[in-house]
C-alpha cells in the first residue's frame, strides 16, 4: 500500500475513535505527534488533515474541551488550529485535578535530564526570528524536505525504542524528580510511542500512551481509575 493511502487509513481510524467517544467524553487530551509535520505559514496551512480538522472542530463545537500538546513533529502551531478548530493549545507540560486526582501532562520531548543536542535543535525550531526566516521559504520546498527529513529519521530509528529500563528511561527519572517537589496522581507523556503503565511508587502512575501507526493505544479516565486501552 502507498504511504499516502496508508496515512488515509490511519486517519480513518482516528476519527472512527473520536466519533465513538464523543457521546461521553467530557475532555479530550491529544499528547503531541497528532501531524507529521506541521508549519502554520501566516495564509498558508499544510495539505490534508481535513477529516481530522473536521473532527475535532465537531468536538468543540459539541462543547467537549480539545487540548493539544504540541510534540516535536507539529512544534509550528501557531494561532490557525487554536481559532479554527477551538483547540487548547499547550507547549509546556500542563498540571491539572480531575476528580480529586492531580495530573502532569506533557508530551515529553524535552524533558529530564540529557538529550542535549535535542534540546539544542529544539531552542533553534522555537526560535521566533529563525521561524520568521524559514516561513520566507516557498512552502513547495519547506513541506517537502520536512517530509523527507521525517521520513528517513523514522526508517532509520524505527518508530519507537523498546522500554529501556527504569534507570535509563528518561521520562521516568523527570517524573521521580517532579514527585519529590509535589505529589502527582498520574503522569500521562506522548513521544516514546510505546504503550506503557508504569508504577512510580504505592499511589503514582506514569503512562506512557503509545502510538497510532501501530499499537492504536490511548488512555482513560473514569474519574476513579485511568486504564490504557487498545483501540480495534
């Protein structure tokens, strides 16, 4: 199958997912890495992701609160999908008490200790002066060196890393640095693409949320207990 067509059929997935639990979702939580790759040029959108759009926009409009946690693929969200979709935007991990229990949600590209050279590259692609420069660009070159980029990156890496172990799992060692400052119930993290639910200790929990290229996993929250969920 074209990648393209592949990408459709993913899509479809997703939005056949929203549909399903938009009769009783009070809120919905998307952890980063929605798009590939997303630049929002100042009239200028990226071709596609109507469906999904179109979706999400239906959410809102339903009053279903949509917050979007931008991960290092869609880093470029700037005002467009905020205005027109009604999504929440977060770029920094967001804290919040749901039903007496406190969460820390980011995407988690970033954070914890090392990966200096991608912290690096991520100072540089939030730079507003070097945005300023690259939407100079004709968006015909930009998008499509972006997805060639993306695209070798990911054959190269693979989609996601196996867990590495507690010690070496960086998400882990910023959570247990985290709790010692405050107590948190959960912490719910995108970006490693793994399906995974960690116990930190006796009353904290780290979810990692899993992808949807392959494991189709997401998380939820019954206002009691937080389950992570396959989607078929």
């Amino acid at each position: 199958m074209h990648p393209k067509e592949k990408s459709t059929e993913r899509e479809k997935i997703f939005i056949k997912w929203l549909e399903e639990i938009m009769t009783d979702a009070t809120e919905l939580y998307l952890v980063g890495d929605i798009f590939d790759y997303w630049f929002e040029y100042k009239k200028v959108v990226p071709r596609g992701f109507t469906r999904t759009l179109g979706k999400i926009s239906e959410l809102t409009d339903h009053g279903i609160p949509v917050h979007f946690f931008t991960g290092n693929h869609d880093v470029w969200v700037f005002d467009y999908l905020p205005s027109e979709t009604g999504i929440i935007l977060h770029r920094e991990p967001y804290i919040t008490t749901i039903s007496g229990k406190k969460f820390l949600i980011a995407h988690g590209d970033g954070l914890g200790p090392g990966e200096g050279y991608y912290k690096m590259m991520k100072r540089i692609f939030t730079s507003k002066t070097l945005q300023w420069f690259y939407a100079r660009l004709h968006p015909n070159f930009t998008i499509a060196f972006a997805h060639r980029w993306s695209k070798n990156s990911r054959y190269a890496k693979g989609i996601s890393v196996d867990f590495l172990g507690e010690d070496k799992e960086i998400l882990i060692q910023y959570a247990k640095k985290r709790q010692v400052e405050e107590h948190f119930d959960y912490f719910i993290f995108g970006h490693r693409h793994i399906p995974l639910d960690f116990k930190l200790d006796e009353s904290t929990r780290l979810i990692y949320l899993g992808d949807w290229i392959i494991n189709f996993t997401y998380a939820i929250f019954d206002g009691e207990n937080l389950e992570l969920r396959k989607f078929s």
